[in-house]
C-alpha cells in the first residue's frame, strides 16, 4: 500500500502512522452529552468498503492526512491535508 | 456414527467405506425457537451447548458460507488461559476447562495437545509483571511456572538468549496451554449440534432482522424469510455489518491480521513460544508446518490479506528471537479479519432489541474461547442472565466507562490493541 502524501508525493505505507475513521475532524462540543461522545469515541460505522481514515505522515512532513481508502480492495481514492477538510 | 479406535481399524481394513457425512445438510424450516448467525466456531459451539445444557434443540445455524470457512479455520490455534484481569480471568479459565473435556464430550478428535506455552520476558521490569501475571494465574486455580534462564535453556535449546537488544531473561510457563486442530473444532461441534437436533444451514446470508415493537421476529436470508423467537448473531470479522441489520452501531473496528506456515519439518519447536519484545509467537503444527504470527497490519480491513510491511515486521521479529528459523521456507501466508474492540476484550451480551444477543470483538483470541463463549452464550439466551464466568463482558461498558477490561493497559481507545 502506498500513499500520495499531498505535500511528498506517493509514499511507503510504513512512513505512515493509522489513526482510524476520520471522526476527529468532527469532535462533538464538550457538553454534548453521553450519548454523543459515546459515537466519537467508541462507536464506529467501519464499513466493508469505501471509508475516510486520518492517517499521519510521521516518517515525511508530519502532517495530518484524509485518505479516501477501500477497506475491501486497499485501493487509495483522494488524499487530502486533514487542516484544509475541517468544516 | 460413533468414533473409536475399533471403528478406524475396521474402517482401514475395509477400504474406508463405511463413513457417512457428519452432519445432514437440510433446508431451513419457517420457524425456530432459536436462530444463529454465523456457522465459526463460536455459533457452532452457542447451538452445541443451546442443545447440551439447556435441552433447546429447535435451532438454526445460518452459515453464509460453508460452515468452518471463517476465521475458526484461518487462526493459529492457540489455546491458553494466561489472562490477569477479572472478567477474562475466569472465562479463559473456564474455556480451557471445556477444552479439556472437549474430545470426550465430542466424540471427535480435535488434536487439543496441551504442549505447553511460554512468554518469553527480556527484562527486570517484564519479569515482573510475567510474575504478577503467574500469581493472577495461579489464584485463578490454573497453572503458571516462573522460569529463569537456566531452566529454559534445555527446554528451548534453539532461542537467541543473548541478543544484545533483547537477551532472553527467562519466561512464564503455562504447562496446560497448546494448540488444537482449528477445522476439527468447527466439525466436532458442527457433528455434536446436528445429531442433537440442530439444523445447520449452509450458503445461507442473514440480509435482514425482522424486528418489530422493539423484540426481534425473525430474520431475511437469501434462502428466504426465517421466523424464531430468539436470534444471535455471532459472526465475527462482520459482526458491524450483521449488527447494522439491526439498527446497531457497535464498539467495532475490522483489521487484517496475518499468519505464515512453513514446509513440513522434523520436529524441533516443543511448546508454544511468544516473544516479549516485538510481537511474535511460534509453535509446530503435527505435519510439521511451523506456524507463526504477529502483531495485525493496523489498518481496517476486510481482505483477508495483509501488505508486506506486516510480514516483515514478523520476519524480523522471528530471526531475532530463533535464527535457525531462516532456513526453513514460509509456505504460505494468509490474513483473518479481526473484530477489534477499544479495550481489546469481547462483547458477550444482550441488546436493545428484546430476543437480540450480540456476540463479538473477540480480537486475536478468540479460537481458543470457542467452547467458553459458546457455553455462556447459550447460558444467556436459554436463562436470560449471564453465565457467572461472563459477566464482564457489556456492551456498554464503553459507553459507560464501568468494567473496561483492557489486559494489556494500553488504554480504551480504538487501534491501540
Ligand atoms: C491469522 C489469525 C490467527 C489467529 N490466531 C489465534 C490463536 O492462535 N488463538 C486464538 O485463540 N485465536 C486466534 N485467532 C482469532 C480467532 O480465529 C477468532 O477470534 C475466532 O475464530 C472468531 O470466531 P468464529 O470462529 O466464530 O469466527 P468465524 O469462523 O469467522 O465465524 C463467523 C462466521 O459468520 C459467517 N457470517 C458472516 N456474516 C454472515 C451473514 N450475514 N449471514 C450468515 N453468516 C454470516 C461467516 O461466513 C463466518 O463463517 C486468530 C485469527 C486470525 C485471523
Ligand atoms: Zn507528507
């Protein structure tokens, strides 16, 4: 598996460190309750298939990385910088 | 069909004609009291004890494949009650005791040989804790062996005991662990469910859950609509797929782990051995096959493969620990996808939807919890309260922060285990 770092180019999977489902870049308000803090921390969609994944480039620029991966093939789609995704 | 050793002798002098398949293979019938879904070794082994202990014997098996064609059939096949926490202390505990009865019980050779399981330590500080973990053994009623260096020299004549990084200090030595043959586990409890009435249902996939004012009616298969009182799903590697039927988000992320077999050698490795530093285990299967592993790829996945960063990783880790193992050649390698949880400790439980149970995360280690999970289960489904050797295992520990059983201490978070 290889990984086009937008800022180093197409890198070794082993430069890069897994974070897991992309649910950082919506972190719920500190008083949103059990339920949805439950959702961020423990509960997952982890689909068999398509997925969006926080993946972090410590062995390159050290950057915070959105890879568009499927989890089924192992196929990488769109690489983003996690710093431009935020909404 | 009953086996024995009369039986294999007459069978051999006659030309092996006198077999007959171990299970029917019927069509599913409208209705049952309680179905599974998920024909491993833990949905088999939930039916076998459904019937055994608590007299229910109107059960399905809904395998979407063919039944041992999942993870029960890919692991490596080690069995082993070594746990330190409560909560997995003495369901481990009771597992290993179920193993032990297992081929009498059975009436199936399932190769359980208790060969013997050592952890390697590589420090003062790891020393330690193997010791602590050995007196949480011991207080369990099981069995651990501190062992220094001395006295693992002649067991484990082969090992690399003075790497510079990572010389060998010694290891915990649980006598009663070993291995057992995976596929055989599958068929023994496949046999011991159907001659007591259990239907078991290959080519069958669970589409839908039928639920309906918040109990469970039945489920949707691709053989057609399945009424039942009761529905289990035990289908480790999807269990966030089966259990989306239902409306249900779980604690679940899937990773690929892999496993390496080597050609056919005389024997040479005894025991069960793990290295301490960098994950690595070992043992010799009965064809001769050195079977090893180590730690997952650390991704999700769903392909029952893995990249080649991970097979390196292992690759090295085993020629620190035991150089010899660089002559022989890997065979084969595979990978299993792994219910991973937060706190690297299974789910056993009920759900929010009445008649629903939920069986899941059982990470690396769940060939050898096939006859515990199985047995308490089948405990919860037929009495409604847990087994009093699975109490631990909530699914909403997590959510609650009550009861995490995180046996390596790494924390409760996803990806850490
Ligand atoms: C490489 C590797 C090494 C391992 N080594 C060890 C070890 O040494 N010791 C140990 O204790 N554990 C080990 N494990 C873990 C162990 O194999 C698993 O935890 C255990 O087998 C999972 O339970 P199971 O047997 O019920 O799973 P499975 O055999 O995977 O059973 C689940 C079944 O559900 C079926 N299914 C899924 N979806 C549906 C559906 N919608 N409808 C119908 N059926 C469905 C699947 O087809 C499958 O047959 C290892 C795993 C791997 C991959
Ligand atoms: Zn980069």
């Amino acid at each position: 598996m290889r990984i086009p770092c937008p800022l180093c180019g197409t890198r070794d999977r082993r430069e890069f460190w897994y974070r897991g489902a992309a649910v950082d870049l919506e972190r719920p308000a500190p008083d949103a309750g059990v339920e949805a803090w439950d959702d961020f921390v423990y509960l997952r969609e982890n689909p068999a298939g398509p997925t969006r994944e926080l993946w972090y480039h410590e062995g390159g620029c050290g950057a915070w990385l959105v890879v568009e991966r499927d989890t089924v093939t192992h196929e990488i789609g769109r690489v983003a910088l996690a710093s431009e995704e935020r909404s | 069909m009953r086996f024995s050793g009369l039986r294999v002798l007459k069978e051999g002098l006659t030309g092996n004609r006198g077999w007959t398949p171990h299970w029917r293979d019927p069509d599913p019938n409208s209705d049952y009291d309680v179905v599974i879904i998920g024909g491993g070794g833990h949905g088999l082994s939930t039916a076998y004890y459904l019937a055994r202990d608590h007299g229910i014997t109107n059960v399905a098996v809904l395998e979407k494949g063919y039944l041992g064609g999942g993870n029960v059939g890919r692991n490596t096949t080690i069995v082993r009650a070594n746990y330190f926490l409560p909560g997995n202390s003495e369901f481990y505990s009771h597992s290993l005791k179920l193993w032990e009865g297992l081929e009498e019980d059975l009436n199936y050779n399932v190769m359980h040989s208790q060969r013997g399981l050592i952890n390697l330590f590589h420090s003062d500080g790891q020393r330690d804790a193997f010791a602590r973990r050995g007196n949480a053994m011991l207080a369990q009623g099981d069995d651990a062996v501190l062992l220094g260096r001395d006295e693992l020299r002649p067991m484990l004549p082969y090992l690399n005991f003075d790497d510079l990084r990572f010389p060998i200090y010694g290891g915990l030595y649980h006598p009663r662990g070993g291995t057992a043959r995976h596929d055989a586990v599958a068929w023994g409890y496949a046999r011991g469910a159907d001659r007591r009435g259990v239907d078991l249902i290959q080519n069958c996939e669970v589409t839908g859950i039928d639920i309906e004012g918040g109990a469970v009616k039945g489920v949707q298969t691709t053989r057609g609509a399945i009424r039942a009182k009761k529905v289990a799903m035990v289908v480790a590697g999807r269990s966030s797929q089966v259990a989306a039927l239902a409306g249900m988000r779980l604690p679940i992320e899937s990773h690929v782990l892999q496993a390496y077999v080597t050609e056919g050698l005389k024997p040479c490795i005894d025991h069960v051995v793990s290295f301490g530093m960098g994950h690595f285990y070992i043992s010799q299967s009965d064809k001769g096959g050195l079977v090893f592993g180590g730690d997952l790829d650390f991704y999700a996945s769903y392909a029952a493969r893995g990249n080649l960063p991970g097979v390196e990783q292992v690759m090295e880790a085993g020629m620190a620990l035991m150089p010899m193992i660089g002559k022989a050649r890997v065979l084969r390698s595979w990978g299993g996808i792994m219910d991973m949880s937060p706190d690297g400790s299974p789910i056993i439980d009920k759900t929010h939807v009445d008649g629903l149970f939920v069986n899941c995360g059982w990470n690396y280690g769940g060939f050898k919890a096939v006859p515990g999970s199985g047995n308490v289960l089948a405990h919860l489904i037929a009495t409604g309260t847990h087994h009093q050797n699975a109490t631990g295992f909530r699914l909403d520990r997590f959510r609650t922060g009550r009861g995490i059983i995180d046996e390596e201490g790494k924390g409760s978070q996803h990806n850490l285990h």
